[in-house]
C-alpha cells in the first residue's frame, strides 16, 4: 500500500537535542539551529512523528507522538520537541515542492517521512527562524 | 603522569583558581586532567589510573570522549587567555562544560573536530566579538556559535582548521530579511562579513547571544 500523504493542516513532531537549540543567559530556548533540520549522510528523509495519527485531543496527540518518539530514540531531559504544521513547513521550503508522508516502522506507528527534503544550509535556517512552531522540553513533559 | 604534565597542570590550575570554581572546570563529575598541546585519549580516574575510552555509538567515532574535548578546549582558552576578559573566559568554559556534559550530550552526535573550539576563539579575536554566543553542535562535526540581535541571526559553523561555515540572516532597510551563507577560512571572515554590519551581532554591550 502506498504511503498516505497527510494534510497541511496535521502537525508534525521534530525530536531537537540540546546542542541543536539556542538558548539565551539562563539557558532559556531562543530558537532552533538549522542543523535540527539536516538530513545525516545516511538519511534520504527527515524523520518526524504525526500528531493527527492519534486519535486524541491536540495537546495529547502531541504528546503521544512525543512519547512514540522517544521511544524509538532515547531522550534526555534538556531533549526538545519542534512542533509545527505541515503547511507552515510547505510553505518556508515552497521551492522543494516537499512531500509528508505516513510511513510507519515497527513500533513507531506514528513516524512520519519529509521526503523532498532539501539540503541548502540558507533555506533550512529560514525553516529554523521563520516556520510558526511550539517547542516543548522532555524534562517539563516527563519530569 | 609525568613531572611535566603535573607541572603543566598545577600552573593551569593556578591560573584559574582565581576566576573559576573546582565546579567549572570539572565534567561530568570528575575534574579535568589539563595537559597542554595534546588531548587526553582515555578516561583518568582519581587515582590515575586507566579506565578506558567511552564507547560511542556513532559509525564516525572519534578516539577522544566529551570530558577528553573539553580538556583541549580548556587548553586551548588558557594558551590564549591574556586576549579574553576573565567573565568571558568563565562564560564560555560554562556553556562548553554545559554542551559537552552527558545530562545534555547526545551521543550519536560525532564530536566537534578537536581544533573547533580553537577557530571559534580565532573567530573571536579577528572579529573583536565581546558578546559570548550560544554554543552548540551541527553533529556532523563542527562548533557552532550562533548570536541573535532581534530577528537578525547569525551562525558560525567552526570546523578543524580554521574552516567556517556561515549562515546569517540580516533585515535589511525595506523591513525584508536577507539571506547569506557560505564557507571561508577564518583570516577571511571579516571581509566575508563586512557588508553585513557585523557589530550588531558581536558588539552591542550584552553578553549573551
């Protein structure tokens, strides 16, 4: 079965570790670099988790998602999440014409792949500065 | 450890003692052995002894650890310290201790080239940056500092070398942003630069990114 595109109005999760965000004098978040969105050598996508596949209310799909996320890679507590819609990704990276598809894996019912994803460094940290996004920290969801 | 190194590490102590805390120099629970020039391939307990080398993850393991890195890192500040106000020397070991410790280090992240944190300080220097950036890493590798003035931004990617990697965003007088980015050496960053007012980033009386 082919793959399910999901809308523009579903959201995505984005897993940023600490070294990935930017924090201000008390270590507070500021933003996200661009290489929380760079695709490692061995990738062809970007990995992320879809919040609509739960069937809950908003903030706790986002947190289940979080949650499968974690799952397949282990947090810490200074870990981050990036939480946007799919439309407001299309729509900073128009140019790639990217695609989000629902392609789950063992045990990670929720992953998600950006395919299409591109890897100019300039359009990226236009992702990271411009994409409406909520941040939520592992440490203040999961203590 | 020999005569020398113990030397080496007592006169770094001393030049720090008055400015840092035993805490800050210390990662992951442990003081760093500071040893000049070369970094510290394998984990020293108290008693000196060998305890092997953290195992990594990451299919592009490097031979040194965190703890190994910020040795050299600390290393590298103190052979160039008579250029950096003792706040600033104190601030950027505290975040480098923060990045690198294992409450926040990721571990399939490859570890920054071991002469990183040497061309952000160079950086530093041919730019006359005052302000300490937030630091971080690409995880392919190299350092990287970013500094924030309202919604201009500006990332140096530091690698080994004195490679670097740019990626700025500037709004310019018509209120729209501008976009640059780019990879030089670090004698020409402040050419790369000028046309983007720089000060801003680096020199606008506060501290923090």
């Amino acid at each position: 079965m082919a793959p399910k595109k999901l809308d523009g109005d579903h959201r995505i999760v984005r897993q940023v570790p600490y070294s990935r965000w930017i924090r201000g004098d008390n270590n507070e978040y500021l933003g996200v670099l661009y290489s929380a969105f760079t695709l490692r050598e061995t990738d062809s996508y970007l990995s992320v988790a879809w919040c609509e596949y739960f069937n809950l209310s908003a903030e706790e799909q986002a947190r289940a998602a979080i949650f499968e996320l974690r799952a397949a890679r282990p947090d810490k507590k200074s870990t981050g999440y990036w939480i946007a819609k799919i439309s407001s990704i299309e729509e900073v990276l128009s140019p790639h014409r990217i695609r989000a598809l629902h392609e789950p894996v063992e045990g990670f019912n929720s992953h998600a792949a950006l395919r299409r994803w591109p890897e100019d460094d300039e359009l990226l940290a236009t992702l990271a500065q411009e994409a409406e996004a909520d941040f939520l920290l592992s440490g203040d969801l999961f203590g | 450890m020999n005569r020398e190194s113990f030397l080496e590490c007592a006169m770094l102590r001393q030049r720090y003692s008055a400015e840092l805390r035993h805490d800050d120099l210390s990662i992951n629970g442990r003081a760093p052995e500071l040893r000049g020039g070369t970094i510290a391939r394998k984990a020293i307990e108290g008693n000196g002894e060998f305890t092997g080398v953290r195992p990594s993850k990451s299919p592009h393991a490097v031979n040194y650890t965190t703890r190994g890195l910020f040795e050299k890192c600390i290393t590298d500040l103190s052979q160039l310290s008579m250029h950096f106000s003792a706040d600033t020397r104190l601030t950027l070991t505290r975040r480098l201790k923060n990045l690198l410790s294992d409450e926040h280090w990721d571990d399939s992240d490859i570890l920054p080239a071991e002469t990183a944190f040497l061309t952000l300080l160079r950086c530093m220097l041919l730019l006359n940056i005052k302000r300490i950036p937030s630091l971080g890493t690409n995880g392919k590798g190299s350092l990287s500092a970013t500094w924030l003035d309202g919604k201009n931004r500006i990332t140096l990617e530091c690698g080994a070398k004195d490679e670097v990697a740019y990626v700025l965003s500037k709004t310019v007088a018509e209120g729209k942003p501008e976009r640059a980015a780019g990879h030089t050496k670090v004698v020409r960053l402040p050419k790369v630069l000028e046309a983007y007012d720089p000060k801003k980033w680096f020199d606008n009386g506060s501290k923090e990114a």
